[in-house]
C-alpha cells in the first residue's frame, strides 16, 4: 500500500477525525485508504488510524471512541515515552547549558548541591547545610558500606562523594553532558566506588537490582524488594502552573512540577508504603537566598563570563524562588514492600509531563 501524505480537506466535516486538527498537538491521521493527513503544526507525536469511512465518524462521545477502539475499528500510536524524553533534554540541557564554573559561583562549596540543604538553624552555612541532608538521607535509608545506591540526576555529585566515601556504591545518571564529567572526575581522582551514565532516567535498565534510590531532584526510580527511595524536590500546589517565564527562560518546554497529592496517590495505588514526607519549604527559601546573595556577590566575574542577561536571569529565577508562595518543598521517604515498581513508574510518567 502505498503511503502517502495528503490535505486536510479529505476529511469528512463530522466526527472525531474532523475534530483532530482543532486540537493544538500535531499529529497524523491515517485514513482507510492508507494515506496520511498531517494535523497541528510541528512533528507528529500521535497517530489515530481509522479502519473504515465510518470510522472516521466516529462521534466525539467516550462511548464511541471506546467502542470503535474495541471493535478494532480505530486505533491510536502514542509514543509518550520518546516525547517525555525529548522534553527532559531540552529543559534540563537549556538550563544546564552555562558550564559547571557559572554553576558553582552561588552553590554551596562543599557538594555542591542544585538543590535544598537541610538547615538546623536559619545562621548556618549551605555547606553545612548540604551536609546536614547527606546525613539524614544516608541515615534514612540505612546505607552500610558495600550497599549499591542509584542517584538519579547526580548535578555535581555530592551522593558520589558522601556516600563514595563511606563505601557505597553509587550508580549516577545525569542528563547533562558537563555534570557527567564532573561525576567521573571525582569517582577516578578520589578513587570513589561508583560510576555514571549520561542517560535519561527513563531509559536506564539496571544489570542488578539497586539496594536504595536517592532523587534530589525531578523524578522516580526502581529499587528491589524492601527498598526505599529518598526523595527530595520541589512540588506545585497546582499542576500545570508553571509560569510562561519560567517555561520561556528557567526550564524550558512542557513541563509541569510534582503536585504532592498525585505523586501520594499513585504511590499508595501502586503497592508503595510511604514512610515519611517532611515540609523543605524553609530549608528550600533558605537555600534560595543563600544562593542569590552569592550571585549577587559574584555579579561582576557571573558578567564578565556569561553576559548581564544570564545575570539578570538568575537573579529573577533565585530570588523569585525564595518568595514564591506556591512552591511546596517536601522530602519523601518511600518503600517498595512488593516490588511492583516499574508498573507504578510508568504511571508516574504521566503525572510530571503535559503538553501545552
Ligand atoms: C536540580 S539538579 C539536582 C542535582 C543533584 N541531585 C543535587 O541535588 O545537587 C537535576 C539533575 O537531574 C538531572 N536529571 C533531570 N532529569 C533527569 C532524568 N529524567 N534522568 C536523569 N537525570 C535527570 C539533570 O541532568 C541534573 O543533573
């Protein structure tokens, strides 16, 4: 059969497949004949295929759809998986784009974390702070020299260098070439047991099951029976809220934070037992502030070498971040009694993506 693309107007004017180009997400339409129609502006993420010229009448009713789906008389190809990974590239790698040195201007010294330490006290240091996190995730999750760990999303890799230290095995991935080899700098010159991949997290397949999972950061993982993840990161209060600024200039593209009652709800759904979940929200203002006056600090040599844009930029995003009023920062401790993670994490999937 030969494929071909062809124009919108060989579609009937009812139905569902008349409804398709109205929506603002490109995709195709294959029609029975085997032609393609292209809908929406931009490369196609979906397919709908339509059996029969009846089929691509199919009213715009839930019973309809679900019907002709059943009888076979539609069908629907969604790759969500390569979508959300392309997105995670292009947010994480537009942000990262500046080089560890402008990073390391305004975090802490010590692990350089890019993300909340744990404050005992509003007068500490971030180093100390940073420090303060480590233990207590280390403490959480039990960890004993010989444990494998993997780190999802290892920034500059404090967990390689805390838990490294302390013998633990630390598995990293990152999305971003220069923070891979800053990890692999440190596992070689401090001799650390561990190792790095520049992969999205959604594609990692372990060789052997991980005894914990440690996420400063954005996104879920897969430890074995009987193991915990710790994970820490920034929550809406509503989905779907960022800003256009931040999705123009902070992380670019499609993305939506964590609500903390969906990511509770999937997990208790799935077979998870929650263990523990602590407000950040200080510790994260905190954290927040500490780095915008080291910005601020650094404003002459951050101008020199990346541009007053670049500057200015951070200086919006950090101190918009220790004001922002919708941002809930939590620290979850979570355990997997069963095993049955990798089905609950491709839900998860669909909780921290959306397309505008
Ligand atoms: C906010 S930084 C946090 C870094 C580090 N965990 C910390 O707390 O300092 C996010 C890190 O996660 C990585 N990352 C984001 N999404 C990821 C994904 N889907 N898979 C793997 N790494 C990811 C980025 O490349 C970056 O290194």
């Amino acid at each position: 059969m030969t494929i071909e693309t062809t124009s919108q107007r060989s579609l009937p004017r009812t139905g569902l497949a008349a409804l398709l180009p109205q929506l603002d997400i490109p995709g195709s339409i294959q029609l029975p004949d085997g032609t393609i129609v292209k809908v929406g502006a931009g490369e196609p993420i979906y397919r709908v295929i339509f059996r029969s010229a009846r089929a691509l009448r199919t009213p715009m009713t839930e019973l309809s759809i679900g019907r002709a789906y059943l009888t076979g008389e539609i069908d629907f190809v969604y790759d969500y998986l390569r979508d959300a990974t392309k997105m995670n590239a292009k947010a994480i790698g537009e942000h990262y784009s500046r080089s560890d040195d402008f990073y390391l201007t305004f975090i802490d010294k010590r692990y350089r974390m890019y993300s909340q330490g744990l404050f005992k006290s509003q007068d500490e240091s971030i180093e100390d702070a940073s420090e303060h996190k480590m233990e207590t995730m280390f403490s959480s999750l039990g960890l004993t020299p010989g444990m494998r760990i993997l780190d999802i999303g290892g920034g500059w890799g404090g967990v390689t260098q805390y838990c490294g230290a302390r013998g633990v095995h630390v598995t990293t991935l990152t999305l971003t070439a220069d923070s891979a080899r800053f990890i692999q700098s440190l596992i070689t010159e401090g001799n650390l047991p561990g190792e790095v991949f520049l992969q999205d997290f959604f594609n990692h397949k372990p060789q052997k099951p991980y005894d914990h999972i440690v996420i400063f950061g954005p996104c879920l993982g897969t430890p074995g029976p009987g193991g915990k993840m710790y994970l820490d990161g920034s929550a809406a209060v509503t989905k779907y809220s960022p800003s256009a600024f931040t999705r123009e200039y902070i992380w670019g593209g499609t993305h939506t934070f964590f609500t903390l009652q969906d990511v509770i709800r999937e997990l208790l759904y799935h077979g998870f037992e929650i263990v523990d979940v602590a407000r950040e929200t200080t510790d994260y203002q905190l954290t927040m502030l500490e780095w915008a006056k080291r910005l601020d600090a650094a404003k002459e040599t951050i101008i020199a070498g990346w541009g007053e844009e670049t500057y200015r930029l951070f200086r919006l995003f950090l101190w918009a971040e220790r004001m922002h009023s919708s941002r809930i920062v939590y620290r979850r401790i979570i355990s997997s009694p069963n095993g049955r993670l990798l089905k609950g994490l491709a839900h998860l999937r669909c909780v921290e993506c959306y397309k505008s």
